[in-house]
C-alpha cells in the first residue's frame, strides 16, 4: 500500500472521530497525536496548538509550571507515573481539535468527517472524502 503523510493523518483523523464517538478516549488521543505529528507545520502556523503554544511563552503560569498540553498522549505512549488516570472528555475534544485544526492549516481543507464533529472543520472549498 502506497500512502503520503496527508492520506495517513487524514485516515488517522477519521479513525480518531470513530474512536472518540465509542467511547475509546484512549484510541482517540493516541490517533490524534500521530495525526498531529504526520501533518507538516503549515506556513501560517495558526493550528490550535501553536496558539496555544505562543499563548503560553506570551504569559508564563504564575506558579513558574510549565503547562503539559501533551500529558494524556505521552501517558499513553510512556506509561509514565500512575498506573492509571482519568481521561476527560474535554481532553479528547481538545486532541481532536488540535489534529483537525493542524491538518486544516496545512491542508486548506477539512473533511466532511472532520466538519461533522466541528463545524469549523468545514472549508468553503472543495471537501475530502
């Protein structure tokens, strides 16, 4: 099988969404991440976690804690610290909106899949099958 980093994001995306709606958070996250690290930094950076990112330098915590904006995904890869942890539906929200968000700054586009569970997702232009 012949793939590119676009087809594999997307297709990880979807898989993420089908995940995300049974209720496997863990599949989720995991498949957002991978999403997240398939797609190339667009030339306008202005995905999700790059704001976040640039929000973050802009106004350090007052207590001098670095925010983990990463923890449920290298948990899930690393294993590190507890044996387990509570993963909140926010938190998979927040995954996916971040791998969307990245692979539409990269892309131009979304996909339907992507515009169903946001309605931003969506891009006046020709949509993604």
């Amino acid at each position: 099988m012949k793939t590119s980093k676009r087809i594999a994001a997307r297709r990880q995306i979807h898989a993420a969404i089908k995940h995300y709606r049974s209720g496997e958070f863990e599949c989720a996250i995991t498949l957002c991440s991978a999403a997240e690290g398939q797609t190339p930094e667009p030339e306008h950076p202005e995905h999700l976690f790059q704001l976040l990112r640039q929000a973050a330098d802009a106004k350090p915590s007052p207590d001098g804690e670095k925010d983990d904006f990463n923890f449920a995904a290298n948990w899930l890869k690393h294993g590190w610290g507890n044996d387990e942890v509570d993963i909140d539906e926010t938190v998979v929200v927040f995954w996916l909106s971040r791998a969307i968000s990245k692979y539409r700054a990269a892309y131009g586009t979304g996909t339907s899949e992507m515009a169903d569970l946001f309605s931003w997702a969506a891009d006046s232009g020709v949509q993604e099958s």
